[in-house]
C-alpha cells in the first residue's frame, strides 16, 4: 500500500510539474515569437519610412538605433494601383528578380497586409504610400533558427528539469510517508499482537469449557478448578480489552483528562501504601521522598493509574532484594514524579521502543510477570492528555528510572 501510495505521489507530483512547465516554455515561445515577429515589422515599417535616405550609422557600445530595429535582411517593392512593379530596393540583400517578382504576385493574390511565407522563410508587410503601394519583405531565417534554438534549449532544460524533479520527488515522497509507512508498519503489528494476546485466554477458555461439557455429570464445586481458570482468563482478557481500549481512544484524542484541582501528593502516598506489602513479600525494599501538598491540576483517576503503572513495572524488575524509590518533588514550575529500581538495567536498543505497544524489554518473562506489554504505552498516553512529558534512563550504576514532568503553572491557569 505506502509503494503504491508513493507511485501515486510521484506521478500526481511529475504531472503538476510538467503541466506547470509545458504552461511557463509554451508561453516565453510565444511572447519570444510575439517581440521578434513585433520587431521584424517594426524593421520593415522604418526601411519603407526611410527608403531613399542613407541608414542611421550604429555606434559600438551604443544602444541599438531606433530607426533600425534589429539588423534584419530585408527588401521592398513599390507597385502601382494596376498591380504592376515599379521599383525594387535589395540594399545588402541578394535576391534574384524571379524571387522579387514570385513573392510580390502571391502578396497581391492573398490581399494581406501582413503575413508570412514559411516555405520561402519570408515575412511581408504592405503599406500605403504617397509613391504608391509598397511591400516589405523580411528574411525569418534568423528568427526561425532563433526560434528552433530556443524550442531546442527549453526541451533540453525541461528534460533536465523533469529528471531532477523525478529524483526530488522520489525523495520527498519517501521523507514525506515515512511517517506514515511506521504508522502502518506499528498498527499491522499492533493488530498482529493484539490478536495473539487475545488468542491464548480465548483458548484456555475453550478448553476449559470443553472440559466442563465432557463432565455433564458432575457438580459445580467437582468443577469449580475449571470455572475459577475460566474466571481468570476472562478476567485477563477484559483487562486487555479495556487497555486496548484507552490506548485506541487516545490515538483519536478522546480520552479528555478530567480538570480538577487536587492534591498530587496524596495520590501518591495512597498509590504507595499498597504497594508496601506486596513489595516486603517480594524481598523488594520501597524507600519514598514526597514533597507534601503539591497541588495539580487533571484527572485523579488517569493519574492514579499512571502512578501504579510506574510503581508496578519497577517492582516486576528491582531483582531479588532490589530496592524501589519513589520521588515527588516541585522543581521550579513544574511537577517532577521519577520511579527508580535497581533492577538490571536496560539494554540502549531496547531504550527507544520502552513505550511501545506489547515491547518487552525482557522477552523470556512471563506473560504473569511481565503482563502484555501496554502498561508504559497507557503511562505515555496519561502524560500527554496531561501536557508533561515522560522519559527513562537506566544504566548499570543507578538502575533504571522512569521521570514525569508535569507544568503545574501552566495546569493550574488553565483550570
């Protein structure tokens, strides 16, 4: 789908081009055949004007003589009201009398004033004077060779141009969907993990309930092993649709955090206090510096969550006898939450993808430990409907900390 969309890009972008360019070369031909055909006349109209008086002298490094237009090959004929020739004036031009007398009878047979002879590379002009009729005649040889040189220049620039533009936009269009060929290559996996997550409870289910219908007989207590499996499952397969859910709704931006004023630092301490035994019977050691009353401006609930994320993903990683700290601080205007665990730390390639839907920096975990791998995905989304930011570091001295930064100035204007 991106290659095609690329192709489609490509071609939509070198058709507009070369429309635009057929458009630009197809008018400088014309205005160019329009001024030289313009000054052609003009040449010819000043020769009949002054016919009989000597040519003005052109000076070198002076502009180019009014009277002279450019320096054109051109000859004229007078006639009389009968048709019939009486001068010729071939001034510097060499012109046989069978031309001279050809090219006047077919002015005389097209009454035009003006025209042109393609055939004999000749432009005329037909003017009334008080000697009689008379017919200029100027060579377009210059002019057509001009012409073609042009025609020639802009078909080797467009081709030019149109290669260049071919390679322009090939890159372009690889800079331009890229974006949107990770979007694409991010939702086909997350469909792909989405549905092998799904499938392992819906077969646990499955068997479950094939193993009750085999027993048809037997009460629910005889039973109950399967029912409670059954229960669990279901239970874990909800709390994966729920989690899809959030993150689907984020990515459509309808997951609006509530506006409230509340006190963060309460939030946390009763994010905190649960967690105390679960991390004592892990061996894990919760230590906590919290800053008191650190008003904040969102939604409790979003942000509680985001607090046991954090809380529970550091506890699965601090190691036997690790230790866990949480901190909550007011750093200049802004609100700073970092959990810390000295677990091993993670591996650098592993750093850019922490926040990605269903990544495990540790893929031999357990799906019971290391659950589906949408905790810190759900985590980033709570941060950005709340305008902060979050960031990891880990390294083997410290560990691995996860950092909120939240603008509780800007929050609380806003509320």
């Amino acid at each position: 789908m991106i290659k095609k969309l690329q192709k489609k890009f490509i071609f939509i972008n070198m058709t507009l081009i070369g429309l635009v360019m057929i458009i630009v070369f197809a008018a400088i031909c014309f205005f160019s055949y329009q001024w030289t055909a313009r000054d052609s006349y003009r040449a010819m109209e000043k020769v009949i004007e002054r016919e009989g008086m000597p040519p003005p002298l052109l000076e070198i490094g002076k502009k180019r003589h009014p009277d002279i237009g450019t320096m054109i090959p051109i000859f004229t004929v007078t006639i009389d009201e009968t048709g019939n020739t009486i001068d010729s004036s071939k001034e510097n031009v060499t012109v046989s009398d069978e031309v001279v007398s050809e090219v006047t009878k077919r002015v005389l047979e097209r009454d035009e004033q003006n025209g042109i002879m393609l055939d004999l590379r000749l432009r005329f002009l037909v003017m009334q004077t008080p000697g009689g009729t008379k017919i200029a005649f100027a060579d377009m040889g210059r002019e057509m060779d001009s012409m073609t040189n042009l025609l020639l220049t802009l078909l080797l620039v467009g081709l030019g141009g149109l290669i260049a533009f071919f390679f322009i936009s090939l890159f372009l269009s690889g800079w331009a969907l890229r974006p949107a060929e990770k979007a694409w290559e991010q939702q086909r996996q997350f469909v792909a993990d989405a549905s092998h997550e799904l499938k392992t409870p819906l077969t646990v289910i499955l068997a479950n309930t094939g193993i009750l219908l085999s027993h048809r007989q037997d009460t629910i207590e005889e039973q109950s092993k399967w029912i409670e499996h059954t229960r669990a499952e279901a239970n874990r397969m909800k709390k994966l649709v729920d989690d899809l859910l959030f993150l689907a709704k984020s990515d459509a931006s309808q997951t609006h955090a509530l506006q409230a004023r509340l006190n963060f630092s309460d939030s946390v301490w009763r994010c905190l206090l649960p967690f105390e035994p679960v991390a004592y019977e892990q061996g894990i050691t919760v230590s906590s510096d919290i800053d008191p009353d650190i008003m904040l401006v969102g939604d409790e609930g979003q942000l509680k969550q985001l607090i046991l994320i954090l809380l529970d993903n550091a506890c699965k990683y601090a190691g036997k006898s690790g230790t866990v700290t949480l901190k909550l601080q007011r750093v200049q205007e802004s609100v700073r939450l970092s959990v810390n665990n000295t677990g091993a730390p993670i591996i650098p390639e592993h750093l850019e993808h922490i926040f990605e839907r269903f990544y495990r920096s540790d893929s031999s975990r357990s799906r019971e430990e290391g659950g589906y791998g949408l905790g810190l995905a759900i985590a980033k989304a709570i941060v950005e409907n709340h305008r902060g930011n979050i960031s990891v570091e880990s390294s083997e001295q410290f560990g691995t900390t996860f950092t909120v930064c939240f603008p509780s100035k800007a929050a609380s204007e806003k509320a």
